[in-house]
C-alpha cells in the first residue's frame, strides 16, 4: 500500500542523506517530502497522460523499436 509517511520514515531510520520521489501521486509526495529528514528531489512524477504509468514512456516497444534495443524475439 502507498504510505508515503512510513516510506520516508523508514528511508530516515536507514541513515538516508538524499530522498529520490519516483511517480507518487499529488499529495502523496507532499507528505512524503513534509517528512524525509533531508533533500528531497523528484526524479519521475505521475500523470494522467500515460495513466499513472510515468515511466511507461521509457521502457515502451516504440522506443525500443526506435533506439534499435528491441529483443530479436520481440514482437
């Protein structure tokens, strides 16, 4: 479940330095960042456009077809 409180107290217990935000919704990464006990950047933030899948973009087949990176086996 996403509890973006519990998240960041747990990265705080670890001894993290840096906080790193990948695709939490709006509100959600608020809380998170209200609670990360050191800098906080966002690396991926979720969006309607690709349904809540951000880094759909990145790993889809158009552009494993496009940078030539595509599984011979690959349909």
């Amino acid at each position: 479940m996403c509890n973006p409180k519990m998240q960041a107290q747990f990265l705080n217990e670890a001894g993290a330095e840096l906080f790193i935000s990948c695709g939490l919704c709006v509100g959600h990464d608020a809380i998170f960042s209200a609670n990360c006990k050191g800098p906080v950047t966002v690396l991926v933030a979720k969006d309607r456009v690709l349904a809540h899948n951000p880094l759909g973009a990145v790993y889809s087949r158009y552009w494993k077809k496009k940078l030539k990176i595509q599984d011979p086996d690959e349909v």
